[in-house]
C-alpha cells in the first residue's frame, strides 16, 4: 500500500511541473502579433538642373589656342549671368591641356623608283634608280610638329527648366558643341521622403487591417516599426543632346520622378 501512494504522489508532481511548465512557455512567449511590411511612392517634380559644357580647341600654340578658348568661355558665361544665373551657380575653373599625337597620313618603307634615262649614250633599256628607304620617313617624322589640344569645362545649375532651353539656344550660336546630358534633381528631398514614409506607415495598417479581418481576429495596439528605406536619391539624367538637334522652338520637358520608402511594421492581437 505504501509503495501504491509512493507511485503514486510521483506521477501527481510530475504532472503538476509539466502543468507549471507549460504555462510559464506561454507566459514568457511572444505576443500574438501580425507583421506586414508597407510601401509607398511619391512624385516629385526635379526642380534642379545642371548642365556641362566643353571650350575644346586644338593647335601648335599653347598661348593662341588658350587665348581662343578664354574668348569663348567669357561668351558662354555672360549668355549665362544675362539670363540671372548667379556666379555661385557657376564653375568654369576646369581647364585639361594634351599633347594630340597624330599619325602620319602616308607610310613609305623600301619603295625602288626606275625612270629610262632619256640620253642616248646609254644602251637601251638602261635605267636609272632612286631607292626612298624607311629611314627618310623616319626622319621625317621625327621632325613632326606637335599639336595640343586644350579643354575647359564649364558647369551650371538652373532653377528653371526655360531658363537652361534659353541658355542652351544661345551658346549653340557660338559654336559650342560639345554639350553633356543634362542632369536633373529635386531639392528638397527629405520632404518628399518623409510624405512617403507617412503613406507607407499607413499602407501597412491597412495591409494588417485586412489580414485581421480575414482571420477572424482584431488587430491591436502598434509594437514595432521599422525603416527599411533610407533618403537615398539619384539625379536623373537625360540623353545627350547634341547642337544639331536642338531647336530653338524646343520646349523641354523633365517629367516627375519617384521618391520610394518602405517599413516593417508589427501589430498585437487583441485576445
């Protein structure tokens, strides 16, 4: 009878600490929750542009061509400041000069050139030769004269698309061709970004809202949010737009660009 309540007090404290244990699991588990991860878009008009031109000039004389290239560019910056564009706005301090080697046009190695000798006191027939050998052209060469070419670089940023169709007419007047895609950006992006992250917030509720629903469930308070987006924004460039196909009735037009942010965001469930 003994060993009976023996075995038995066992098998009742063993069920007891399974018991205990079980609801010490759930005590200290997490709580029922819903995740969902939310997205959102918003437009924004690039109210940013910056253009870059090249002043390319080619010759034997380093102070000829730099003289031609400083004329040109004081053009193209007062086409620039007549349009209101501040001095801030604009860079034109880089300058790259290069010596061009160009190849000789004709190549003439081990050429033998015969001609009839026209006097009558040779035998008939007879030649004379001239031999133009490899190293009369080398020589040739080394003399050749040196060209450099010289390049300044001129930036500048606009407030208004008109004013960078303006400025663009007027230097293609000039002569400028050589001409880089135009770069545009909005300013103020952190604005953008934070609209954004509200609306992705909100796209998340809802997503979580309409998950509850459909499982029969009410969704509770908020207990984590998390950005998984940052303000990180790249200019968007346009194509390359050469002299030959721009028109002065050209209107450009630069569109809207996208400012993204997501969040991971995570809701309880009201028991």
């Amino acid at each position: 009878m003994t060993k009976f309540l023996m075995s038995y007090f066992i098998s009742t404290l063993a069920i007891i600490t399974l018991i205990l244990s079980g609801s010490s699991m759930a005590y200290n588990g997490e709580t029922p929750n819903i995740e969902v991860k939310g997205q959102a878009s918003v437009l924004a008009v690039p109210d940013r542009f910056s253009l870059s031109i090249s002043i390319v000039e080619r010759g034997r004389h380093t102070d000829k061509i730099r003289a031609v290239v400083d004329h040109k560019s004081n053009q193209v910056v007062q086409v620039a400041k007549s349009l209101g564009i501040k001095n801030h706005e604009i860079n034109s301090a880089r300058v790259t000069l290069r010596v061009v080697e160009e190849k000789p046009s004709i190549t003439v190695e081990g050429v033998e050139v015969s001609q009839r000798v026209g006097n009558s006191s040779f035998p008939n027939n007879q030649h004379s030769k001239v031999y133009v050998g490899a190293n009369a052209v080398n020589n040739q060469n080394n003399i050749k004269p040196k060209y450099f070419e010289l390049r300044r670089t001129i930036s500048i940023n606009f407030s208004s698309i008109k004013d960078y169709d303006q400025f663009l007419n007027n230097i293609i007047k000039l002569g400028v061709s050589h001409i880089s895609p135009l770069a545009m950006s909005v300013e103020d992006t952190e604005k953008h970004y934070q609209q954004a992250l509200v609306q992705a917030i909100n796209n998340a509720k809802k997503k979580a809202i309409q998950i509850a629903s459909h499982s029969n469930v009410a969704l509770g308070k908020l207990l984590y949010v998390k950005e998984l987006s940052s303000n990180y924004y790249r200019p968007r460039m346009s194509s390359a737009m050469m002299s030959a196909e721009v028109t002065p009735n050209h209107n450009s037009q630069v569109g809207n660009q996208v400012i993204n942010a997501s969040v991971l965001v995570k809701f309880s469930i009201q028991e």
